[in-house]
C-alpha cells in the first residue's frame, strides 16, 4: 500500500515510520513530509493510497492539506494529540485516527481498515470531512495573511493573541514552533476577527478570550495567557474589558 506520512514532529514521524516498518510491512512509504506544503506536493504528485496526516501543524494544518489536494483518492488516518474540535470532525465523517503516542495494535487494525475501503468510501469519507468544516468555520474563518515568505493560512480559533509591531502584527498561535509575523495593522486584524471572542485590551495586543488563563489587579491590570505570557490591559480598556469577562 503506497503510503505517506505528515507530520511536523521528527520524532513523531521517526517513530511512525519505525512502527510500519515491524507491523505493517506490505506498506511502502513514498514519502514523509514535515510540513502542510510538503504533504500537499507529495500527495498531488504521488497519489497515494494512505496518508497519516497530523490535525495540529503550524502554519496549514491537516485539515488545510486535505483542502489543497487535487487528488483525494486516498484513505486518510489521522495521527493527533487529543483535540475535541479535530476529533468531533473525525468523527462526523467517519474516518479513522489515532491518538499520540501510537498503539502498535491500533495501527495494525487502522491499516487493514483503510486497505479494504473502496474508492467511494475514501471519497465519500473526505467530501463529508470538508464540508462539516465549511459549516463549522464559516467563510471568515480562515484567513492567508501575507508574510515575508508569502501568504500564511491562519485560523482564527487557533490564535492565542496578536501584539502590533509597527505597521505589522505578530501572531502567536496555540501549535506554532514560532510566532508568525504579518504584514497587517493590528486594527485590520480586529476587524477581521470581530465577533471572534477577542478583546482589544491595549494599543499594542489583541486577545483570544479562550486563551485567558488569570487576569491580575492593578491600574489597568495584566492577563496571563494560556502559553503564559502576561499581556497588560489599558487603564482606559480596564472597564469594559472586565464587562465582557463576566459575559463568558
């Protein structure tokens, strides 16, 4: 069974390729791919028969990939650490996945699984995939922001704050290696996630109100953030700002 693998973790994908190699030895690994890039390349030019495709990477995620792809005859198993949004949509569309660390039984079982499906249930399976997302991103959603580099596809659930840096804004995301820095004002950021759950707490940072962890007194106060930064508030924000915590 002509296979790759996605993942953004070496070891994740070391151990992966380790474990199909001793329990699944009919599959030939084509390619492994650390990046959504790499995976939408490899597939489009490969056409392969099963992917392991990580939920949770940085910049375009296993969801975005499956978007991308021109070829979509493939089975697909999840690998994922346990996220309820990634494994509610998995679910919906009845496609297999397996939770980190993998279970050498469960991958045996995940693979001769995908080796019977046929070709209207790989694409059946997918289609259902993408359009439960669609209906539960909704079109504003996701966004590419341009970079340095080009365009960065962001989700807007996934960032945990923005913090402007002159004419540009810094986005720290609940699974990046990094932050990623756009060419955005901070005020065209709030607008674009308006009615998103942030907060525009100070000049300088945007906050998810899903990643709030503490807000601590003071003048104006200060709010601990799920990946513990301490993002300050405004005095003049201070008011309203505690009128829609107490909304939450």
């Amino acid at each position: 069974m002509r296979t790759i693998i996605v993942d953004d973790e070496k070891h994740s994908r070391d151990a992966l390729q380790i474990m199909l190699e001793r329990y699944c030895p009919h599959v030939v690994l084509q390619a492994v791919c650390g990046n959504g890039l790499e995976a939408i390349h490899a597939i489009n030019n490969l056409h392969p028969q099963l992917v392991f495709l990580d939920v949770e990477m940085p910049g375009i995620d296993g969801f975005q990939v499956l978007e991308a792809c021109n070829h979509r005859d493939f089975s697909v198993i999840f690998i994922t650490a346990y996220d309820q949004y990634a494994l509610e949509a998995i679910h919906h569309s009845a496609l297999d996945f397996l939770l980190k660390p993998i279970d050498s039984k469960e991958l045996r079982l995940a693979v001769e699984k995908a080796g019977l499906q046929t070709h209207a249930d790989k694409t059946e399976k997918l289609d259902n995939l993408l359009q439960f997302l669609q209906q539960q991103l909704g079109q504003d959603e996701r966004m590419a922001l341009p970079t340095l580099n080009g365009l960065q596809m962001v989700t807007a659930r996934n960032i945990i704050y923005c913090r402007s840096i002159g004419a540009q804004t810094r986005l720290h995301l609940q699974m990046p290696d990094k932050p990623v820095l756009v060419h955005r004002t901070l005020p065209e950021m709030e607008v674009w996630l308006s009615g998103k759950g942030f907060f525009r707490v100070h000049n300088s940072f945007l906050i998810n109100l899903s990643f709030m962890n503490k807000y601590i007194k003071g003048d104006g106060g200060e709010i601990i953030m799920s990946d513990g930064y301490c993002v300050p508030v405004a005095r003049e924000k201070k008011h309203d700002f505690l009128l829609r915590i107490e909304r939450l």
